[in-house]
C-alpha cells in the first residue's frame, strides 16, 4: 500500500511541475508528457517513411524483398532519405531528405499506434488523477485530463501544425531575427509534415553560441521580445519552447543571429478578456502598482492567492514583487528560496491552478521553459526585458481602446498617450543604459588604480 501511495505521490508531482512551478532543480516538465502517451515512444521507426507506408514498413521484415519494394516507393518522392533520424520525441521523430529537385527538407513523421493509443492513454490518466484525489483531497489536478483531451488531437494534426507555422510567421514577419521553416504543403498530411530544412544550435547551447560568435544576451532579448508580442499584442502564443524546438544561427547571407522556431502543434489561443487582464497585471508588476496587481490577478481567478500567483507569473519572491521585480535580477539565494518554499504551498498551488482560467496554465508552463532558457545562457530577466514587456502592453491597450472608439479626437488622444508612454519608456532605458556605462567607467577606473600598467 505504501508502494502505491508512492506512486501516486511522484505522479501528483509530476503534474504540479508540469503546471509551472519548478523545485528541486532547473529541469522543466511538460504537462503533455504526462500519462503514458508521452512515455516511451521515442522508439526509433524500422526504416525509412513515406507517408501511410509507416505502418507497413514497420512490420515488414527487413531487408526482404516486401520491404524493399516499400522502400522504392519512397524514392518516387526523394533523391535521398537520411534513415538516422535527426530528433526522436514521444509523437513523432524528424528525418533530413532531398527532394527530386535538390531541396533538403526535414520530414517530421507520427510514431505508429499514437492516434489508437492515446485515448487510453487519457483515461488512464482520468483513472490515476481520482485515485489521487482520493488519497489527497486538497489536490485537484482534473484540469490536466481536461487540458490533455483538448490540445493531444491538436498535437496529432500536423496540418494543424503546418498551418500554425504559416500563422505565426506572418504574424511576426516584422522580426527580422525569427526564422519559421518554410511548409511543403503537396507533401504533407495529417501524421506527415515536410518542411524547409534549417539548421543551427539549441538556445540553451551557449559553447555553440561562443564558437559561432553570436551573442547570447542579443538572443534572449530577441526570444523575449518574440514572446511578448505573442502573449500581449496578438494572444497567440506557441506553448512549447524548450531547446528543441528553438534554435539559433548566423544567416547564411546576412550573417546576422537567427532565432528559427520548430514545432507549432501546440498553441494556446487568448481572448480578449484575458489577454487585456494579463497586459494590465504585467504592467502592474512591472511599474510595482500593487493594488492593481491585487485586482487583475483576482481578475483572472487568484483570488485571495493573489501573492502566490504574482509570484508564480514572476518566478520572485513576495518581497521582490513589492520592491519592483525590475529593480535588481534574481540571486541565487532568492532563487533557492523559492524552490524550496515551493514543497511549502503545493495545496495552495493546486486550488490555484485549479481556479484560474484553463488559457493561464500553458502561459505558467511557456513562462517557465523560457525562464530555463535564460537560466542556462545566464541571462535572467532584466530591467531591459522588463521594458520591452510593458510596451508591447502599452501598444496593446492603446489598440483595444482606438477599436473601441468612433471618435477621430479620442483615438487621436489615445494615439498621443501610447506615443508619450513610449517615449518615457525609451527614456527610462536611456538612463538606465547611462547609469550602466558610468558604473562601468568607474570600475575600469578601480581596476587600473588597483592594478597600474607597469612602466
């Protein structure tokens, strides 16, 4: 019996891990990977793929002569098909090929079975949950089921996908640092997408960055301004942005960084309401309004746990947040106490993600992959970072009210405000980069009194 309560006990951390909150280390879960559909599958396919000749030539015997007639069918379609495939993960493995007319493409391909499997994977899930429930009453993890029926299909349509990458690049075709790999749209279907090949290291690589001379601190700028115009101005944003599925590289004819951007199945979609919420609670804590920060997180479900959740959104403790979390970067010990006061609050953590809305918890999840980014280049969040946030709220707020507004004087006026609100912001950043090269100046000037240059 105790065995099991065990067993239950890691499953319930697992989902409470999965849901934004990270203790113990910087390793980050993904609530997808919960449940046996995300276990286990990253068992590499017999051979090489041509779309529903997946499932034949994975029992087929090989090197026979079924298989190899299988195999020739594929070269109907490319010049060369790389067998080792690039990536594995859980539902689907990704493959290098040329096509007849020498374009290299990457061949992303669904795992056998998911599709048949899944559904019982879910209610296995269902099952462990209540069993959960059981055990431990104040933990409520039934979002997690709902959250997995939900957004598992998505994942399994990669035409879904395909269209979400079509989407989110000319959403933000004015970044000329993102780079979305281009869709074969004749070669694709639902369990098969073929796409532009691009290649480059993982963001989190820094030693790959080093050697290619790209600056780290200029990437994670890039990736946060990328974020934030997802999250405040469109509400739009691709949910998992963990190493795989961001890379970075020099363009090959500008030479200028790159951030590329793979694996679209899953994005979560904001109304207005919350998008509008969230713009407001962000610029709250960054300008250190704490009553506004009190409406906004009860605005979006916190409740009394208002505190919890500020410091959940800002990965800070309750002292930060009240001193401005742009004041001074995370320290290590700040860092540590909030992992180990994490183990602390995790009921409180479970009604609260129980409470807030459904489109809160894949943002929990984003922020906290993106946190693991610039935890492992050593570029946590800044007053910079901080500054690029609140305009893209500033610019968003300024839209939803013109929208809203017949009057060419009031959407003049708001135009005004958005600019003079812009322009502070830029001038705050400008003495705040003054402040910076004067500190800077003042330590080369201790450093060379401390150590003079021998004559």
């Amino acid at each position: 019996m105790a065995r099991k309560a065990l067993k239950l006990a890691s499953w319930t951390s697992m989902a409470l891990a999965a849901s934004g909150i990270y203790f113990y280390s910087n390793k980050y879960l993904d609530p997808n990977d919960f449940g046996a559909v995300r276990v286990g599958r990253a068992v590499a396919t017999t051979a090489v793929i041509s779309y529903d000749y997946l499932t034949s030539l994975k029992s087929v015997p090989y090197g026979s002569e079924e298989y190899l007639q299988l195999r020739s069918k594929i070269h109907d379609l490319f010049q060369s098909f790389d067998d080792t495939p690039l990536g594995t993960a859980s539902l689907a493995q990704v493959h290098k090929a040329v096509l007849h007319d020498g374009r290299t493409v990457a061949v992303k391909v669904q795992h056998p079975k998911v599709r048949a499997q899944s559904s019982k994977d879910i209610l296995l899930m269902e099952v462990l949950i209540l069993a959960v429930k059981q055990l431990f009453p104040e933990f409520e993890f039934m979002w997690l089921v709902d959250e997995a029926k939900k957004n598992l299909p998505l994942e399994l349509d990669f035409l879904n996908e395909g269209r979400n990458a079509e989407k989110v690049s000319q959403m933000l075709k004015h970044f000329d640092f993102l780079k979305v790999p281009r869709i074969h749209w004749d070669l694709s279907t639902e369990r098969v997408l073929l796409m532009e090949f691009v290649d480059g290291g993982q963001v989190n690589d820094r030693d790959y960055m080093e050697r290619n001379k790209i600056d780290v601190n200029e990437i994670s700028r890039h990736l946060g301004k990328m974020y934030s115009e997802m999250i405040f101005v469109n509400g739009f944003v691709h949910c998992d942005p963990h190493p795989g599925n961001v890379l970075v590289r020099k363009h090959p004819g500008t030479g200028k960084a790159e951030i590329v951007l793979l694996d679209h199945g899953l994005y979560q979609v904001l109304t207005e309401e919350f998008r509008l919420n969230y713009c407001h609670l962000w610029q709250s804590l960054i300008w250190t309004d704490m009553k506004r920060v009190k409406e906004y997180s009860q605005r979006l479900g916190a409740g009394d746990l208002y505190p919890l959740f500020a410091c959940m959104l800002t990965a800070r403790s309750w002292d930060s947040v009240n001193r401005g979390i742009s004041q001074a970067p995370v320290t290590a010990t700040e860092d540590l106490e909030i992992r180990n006061n994490a183990a602390n609050y995790l009921p409180q953590i479970s009604h609260l993600l129980n409470h807030v809305p459904r489109q809160m918890l894949l943002i929990l999840k984003t922020n906290d992959l993106l946190r693991g980014i610039e935890a492992a280049l050593g570029t946590r969040a800044s007053a910079s970072s901080f500054l690029n946030m609140s305009r893209c709220c500033i610019r968003a707020l300024a839209e939803h009210k013109k929208k809203n507004t017949c009057s060419f004087f009031r959407r003049t006026q708001i135009s005004f405000s958005e600019a003079f609100n812009l322009w502070q912001i830029n001038l705050h950043e400008l003495i705040l980069r003054v402040k910076g090269l004067k500190l800077a100046d003042r330590v080369l000037a201790l450093i060379c009194w401390l150590f003079p240059a021998p004559l």
